[in-house]
C-alpha cells in the first residue's frame, strides 16, 4: 500500500518531496529521523531532535479537484485524532493545521500541492511529537500522554487511519469526517480575539472551506486556510 522511504536526514521531507515529485508514485512515504530545516505552516521552522518525533511527508498522485485539496487537512487529522483515541489520549483538532491535547500542541500539519501548468501531486507533511526531547513548554507528546508506540509503530498507526479515511474522502464520504472534525474541534463554540474582527465565537467549518465566525448577531466566513488565531479570551 505504502511505500516508505526512509532517511537518517533530510532537509525536509514536504520540501524533498515537492523537489522530486516526478520520481514518486501514489502513496510514497518520506519518512526522516532528522530534519536540517523542516518547515510549518507560512514557512515557520521546526526543528526537532535526531528520533525523537515522526517527521513525515505522504504523497498523493490521484486527481483531486483544486477546491477539494483543502479537505486533505481533515482527512489527516481525523487520522491523527483516531491515533489518539486509540491510545487513550483526547485530541482536539485545531484548525486550520494542528492537533492539541488540552493547551498543548502535539501534532502540526502541512500540506502543499505543486502544479506545472495542471496539479503534479499533493505533498501532506505531518510532525507528531512523540518523545519529550527538545520540546518547548507549548508543546506536548504521545509518551507523556501515556502513549506505548514508539515512533515506527507512532508512523505505521497514523498511516492505516490515513488510508481508511482517504477511502472515504474519495469515495464522497467527506462530511463523515468533516463531522468528526466539527465534534473534536479545539475552538468551537469558544470566544477568540480576531484581528479585524475583534471578540468572535467559532462555529463549524464547513464542507467548502470555511469557517463560522458568529459576532453578534452577524455570522462572517474565513476560510480555514486564511484562520489565524490572535488569541483565545
């Protein structure tokens, strides 16, 4: 099903994979135990320690419809919130690209499609903490979570719910996970600060996209991609 490839370093696995993705096929795993200059979300650095985290990129080579792509963020982190589940842990999803554990991040997510002149593949990067080294006070991890999986099993058990729920996205049954997504989601129904906004509370996100932001009694719409949290009050 999946083909891992499997480096001791790399600059970073999204940034490897986009460079080489005429070489890949559907499905091909870059899995790194050490990162020179791995990225998030609007090209923040991540850096982690050698083995300590899963560092790891999975290509997709299957048409998608560009106004679907932004749905892949769901997919993986239902994956990841099952993950979770499954080893006891509650996870919330917090949008537009991280999984959090109380107040705590535990998972970054970045996906990255490359078009030369049509769509050439769709890179999602995923950074799961699962060993406590080099963490900062923000962040936590499966092993202090009570986690039992070290970061090959961490890897290989986010990658069978990735599948079962890739299924699914293709298969038309976005809104399955899109409601899990929306059940386990960090700032639902909670009042943040907004810039240009102001105190807003979060809705759902919807199947196209978007964001509820309730102010009043007005409701704007931000799309998840452009969702940057100020604070929470």
């Amino acid at each position: 099903m999946f083909h891992i490839h499997h480096f001791e370093s790399i600059d970073s696995t999204n940034t490897y994979a986009k460079k080489n993705i005429s070489d890949f096929n559907h499905y091909d795993v870059i899995w790194a135990d050490y990162q020179t200059h791995g990225r998030g979300r609007r090209d923040h650095q991540w850096m982690a320690p050698k083995q300590a985290h899963v560092m790891a990129s999975i290509i997709i080579k299957e048409a998608i419809e560009a106004n679907c792509i932004q749905q892949l963020t769901q997919v993986c982190a239902v994956s990841i919130w099952q993950l979770c589940q499954s080893q006891g842990i509650k996870a919330k999803i917090k949008w537009p690209n991280d999984i959090y554990v109380g107040d705590k991040k535990l998972v970054g997510i970045l996906i990255e499609a490359v078009f030369e002149k049509e769509l050439q593949g769709i890179v999602i990067g995923t950074g799961i903490n699962v060993k406590e080294e080099g963490l900062p006070s923000t962040a936590t991890c499966l092993q202090s979570l009570g986690s039992s999986l070290d970061i090959q099993e961490t890897l290989e058990s986010y990658l069978h719910y990735f599948n079962e729920n890739y299924q699914l996205f293709k298969t038309g049954k976005y809104e399955q996970l899109l409601n899990i997504a929306n059940e386990h989601a960090y700032l639902r129904n909670k009042t943040v600060y907004l810039e240009g906004y102001g105190n807003v509370e979060i809705g759902n996100l919807l199947e196209d996209g978007r964001i509820e932001i309730n102010q009043g009694n007005q409701t704007h719409y931000i799309h998840v991609n452009e969702f940057t949290l100020a604070r929470k009050c």
